[in-house]
C-alpha cells in the first residue's frame, strides 16, 4: 500500500491559529490545544476591553475638566461647568474640553466667560 501525504489545509489553519498567539509563552504559543483556549480568551477580551476603553477614556476627560476648573476656579465643580455649559447652549464634547483645558487654559477661560456673562435677552428690567 502507498503511503498518503496529508494536505495543506489542517497545517495552513493551525498556522494561522499560531499566528495569533504568537508572543504568547511555552505552551500558550506551541501546543494546538493550548493555542485554540489562548485564542479564544484573547478574543473575548479584546471585544470586552473596546467597551471599556470608552468608559476609561471618558472617565479621564472628566478629570482633567474637573481638575482644570477646580484649580483656575472657573467653576466650584465640573458639573456645574458642564450644566452651564449645556444651559447656554456650548454644546462640545467632553474629549474636545479636555484638551483644551490641557492644552490653553486661556480658552476654557474664554468659554468660562461667556458662560457666566449675562445675555441682554437673560436680564429682566423691572419697573
């Protein structure tokens, strides 16, 4: 009986299996069994953790607003900043506030200003 030559097709879907878990150590990264678990817990970490980078992203701009706004005691609190801002109508995000109280301190001044200015439409003239 001749001998049978096995194809490409489990060794190409091993190899890419490998490919995955590649900087992983000792049998994480070698053993078929071990590669497939490897796999599966990595990916079900990624998709969790993309998740959680917008809450911990989110969390971070919100401190630096809050410390920003503290410190140059714009306001007393971030949420009184940013219910404020939204009263007056500023709508900008959270990531776009950050950097700017990171990067010009001068224009959340600027916003802070027109924040607390008085608008003629708000004054009420008594007589």
């Amino acid at each position: 009986m001749s001998r049978v030559r096995r194809g490409y097709i489990a060794r190409r879907r091993r190899k890419k299996n490998r490919s995955l878990v590649s900087g992983f150590r000792g049998a994480h990264s070698r053993h078929t069994r071990m590669i497939l678990q490897q796999k599966m817990r990595g990916l079900y970490y990624s998709h969790r953790d993309r998740g959680r980078k917008k809450r911990y992203f989110r969390r971070l701009w919100i401190t630096r607003i809050n410390a920003v706004t503290r410190e140059n005691q714009i306001f007393n609190s971030y949420c009184k900043f940013i219910h404020n801002l939204y009263k007056k109508q500023f709508f900008l995000n959270r990531k776009i506030l950050s950097q700017i109280a990171i990067s010009n301190k001068i224009g959340l001044h600027k916003i802070s200003d027109k924040i607390h200015k008085p608008n003629k439409k708000d004054t009420k003239i008594i007589f």
